[in-house]
C-alpha cells in the first residue's frame, strides 16, 4: 500500500491507495485505471466544517516519472466530524502510455498520484433561538502525494487483461505440414503457449516457448530437406534458425542459451517486451516460411 498526508490548519489528515483495490476496465476507445484513495478525515477544530471542492490529480509512473495521466473532478462533500470516505480515482490510460509503461517495467510497477485538494473551511455560528449558520472564511490548496506499487502479478494477470491493450497481430500460419507431422504441432502447440504469455505479458515464459519452437524446428530441418525444397530455401532457413538460437543468447548478455523447459525461463535476467516481441516476430516468420512448402520448393 501507499500511503501520504496533509494538513488543514495543523492537523494532519491521511491519505492511502491499497493495491488491492485498483481496478482495470476499457471501452470501445478508451482504457481506464481507476484508484480508490482512502481518506482519513479528523476534524481541525470544534464547530468547524470543511468542504471537500474538488480534485486533481496526476498519475506518474516508474522513476523517470512518466506522465500517464491527468484528472480533475468535484467531490462537493461536507465534514464535520472525525470520518474516513473513498475518492475513487479513474485515470484514462492511452495506447502509447500503456506502451511505455510496457517499455519500461522490469519487476513491481512504481506509480505515484499527485494530488490537489480543493476546500474551504467554515465556522459554526450559533445565532438566537437555536439557530445555526456557517460562515465560510477560508479558501486553500492542500497538495499531497502518494507513492505506491502494484505488483508484476496482479499487472499481468489481472489488470492489463481489462485495459484492452493491443498486444500483437499475427500471421496465420497452416495447420498442417507435409514433412513434419506430429513435430509441427508441437511447434504450433508451443508458438501458441508464446502468444498466450506474450499477450499476458508475461515475457521470459513467452521467449522459452519460442526457444522450444526453434529446439523443434532445429531437430527436425533433415526432415524439410528430404522433401521437395530447394537447397537455397533449406540453407536460409539453417542460418536463420541458428542465428535466432545466438540471437537469444546474445540477448540473455552471453549466458547460457534458456534451458527448453519453460520453468528454466525466470533463471535468467527479465526480458523486455521489445526484445519478446522481436524474437517472437522472427520466429513467427520461421514458422510461416516453414510451413509454406511452395517458398521452400
């Protein structure tokens, strides 16, 4: 959870955002990350009331401070006792911000909500024959600021699922294939597990799928050379199924290549989704090239 404060008069007042209750949604044009802020509320002075104006805020994301969104609403509530209510906040999140935000996370997500508070204070004034007034004598700006995280977990499964971002397009790619029969549908079995956790952004499970992919097709290219392909076809698709293979490796900083199994993918550093996406797209094209016997022949 994350939690700020500020005063009105000397009396501090508290701020918080638990994780658990941020929520996704999107629409036919829009995504929205709405962020329910806590408020514990503690009356500054007897006979006293404060107005609650209005809001703006600004969410922020990761340490360069990314500017993901702006918002300004009206509250319009009254306090006149000590209380505790809910603001709730709902951030519109373009395309090219979830994509940097994308760009740029490597574990928990970091955010922080700047917020301006709107209000006037007002004073009780008892009048004859038990008649109250409240007189308004007092205009402010009370700034405050929350720093929070959401974690990896809950952005990849529950959260990005609801912003309707637009993942990746794909090549359709055959289902069949003459000379690799039951080995093409471990291929297509595996690249299909790779788009599922790249669509979940989940990316280092997404990358071992495609390196199973390339285990497949790497055992297998005597099998494509036996039947009717040209040996330039043949050679291109050696050297780039190879070079994919060192690609990988290059991009794990000269490790050892990923293990085949898909629960080795975490023992290495996290992929970007650049790096995902690129590897997927080359291996997207070596299944496509692959799989259409009249490029090969």
């Amino acid at each position: 959870m994350g939690k700020g404060t500020f005063a009105i008069i000397s009396t501090v007042q508290d701020v918080e955002v638990k994780e658990q209750e941020i929520l996704a949604s999107s629409d036919a044009l829009n995504s929205y990350l709405s962020i329910p802020v806590n408020v514990s509320y503690r009356l500054p002075q007897p006979n006293m009331s404060v107005d609650f104006l209005s809001i703006e805020s600004t969410l922020l994301f990761g340490e360069n401070q990314i500017i993901c969104s702006e918002l300004y609403q009206n509250i319009g509530d009254s306090k006149q006792y000590d209380t505790e209510f809910k603001i709730f906040l709902k951030f519109q999140l373009t395309q090219k911000v979830i994509s940097q935000i994308e760009k740029h996370r490597k574990s928990d997500l970091r955010f922080m909500i700047i917020i301006n508070f709107l209000i006037t204070l007002k004073n009780k004034l008892d009048l004859n024959q038990n008649k109250t007034i409240w007189s308004s004598n007092l205009v402010q700006n009370l700034n405050s600021q929350i720093d929070f995280q959401i974690p990896k977990s809950t952005w990849i499964e529950t959260l990005m699922p609801n912003l309707g971002y637009n993942n990746i397009r794909l090549i359709e790619i055959p289902m069949t294939h003459n000379q690799l029969t039951d080995e093409y549908l471990i291929i297509k079995k595996e690249f299909d597990k790779a788009e599922d956790y790249f669509n979940k952004n989940d990316y280092n499970t997404c990358v071992a799928h495609c390196r199973n992919v390339l285990d497949v097709l790497h055992r297998n290219l005597g099998k494509i050379k036996r039947g009717e392909t040209s040996e330039s076809g043949y050679d291109w698709l050696r050297k780039i199924s190879t070079g994919t293979f060192d690609w990988i490796n290059s991009v794990c900083n000269g490790t050892h290549a990923l293990a085949s199994k898909t629960h080795h993918a975490g023992n290495y550093r996290e992929f970007t989704r650049q790096e995902a996406e690129s590897i997927f797209l080359v291996v997207l094209g070596l299944i496509n090239f692959t799989a259409h016997e009249k490029i090969l022949s």
